[in-house]
C-alpha cells in the first residue's frame, strides 16, 4: 500500500485531527485515510462553462456595447 507525507500541517488543524481521530476512537493516521475516503467517493460536481468563465472575469467589470439598430427581415424569395 502507498504512504504520503504531508508537510508544514498547521498545528491548530493537527489537534482538531488528533481530537477528531480520539472521538472516533482511532489513531490520527486512521482518521486522515477515513477523511480522505470520504472526500474521494463523493462524484465531483459537473463543470459549468459559462459560470467558470464568468467567475474569471467578473472582477474586470463589463463593458456597454453600441449594438446597431435592427432591420426588418427581407422578405423571401418567391419560388413561383
């Protein structure tokens, strides 16, 4: 089975996890592998293209357009 090291874990996190692993009547290395199970077998959530976008350039602000007037539509040919 694989291991991993996690490095400069913050020390408030530490003793909730060691807290945690002690209400669950677990070791901390236990718990972090129940967490990590928990977090992985949720499905991810569907990717939206046009929030994703829109969330990248909501802080630049918008823009005003000069949009044309409309036209009418020309009539269609007649075929007779």
């Amino acid at each position: 089975m694989a291991s991993i090291t996690i490095r400069n874990l913050d020390e408030a996190l530490k003793r909730s996890l060691r807290i945690r692993a002690a209400e669950h009547g677990r070791s901390m290395e236990e718990e972090a592998r129940d967490i990590l199970r928990q977090a992985m077998s949720r499905p991810a959530p569907a990717a939206d293209l046009g929030q994703a976008i829109h969330r990248r350039f909501a802080a630049l602000g918008g823009v005003d357009l000069d949009l044309p007037e409309r036209e009418a539509m020309p009539a269609p040919p007649r075929l007779d």
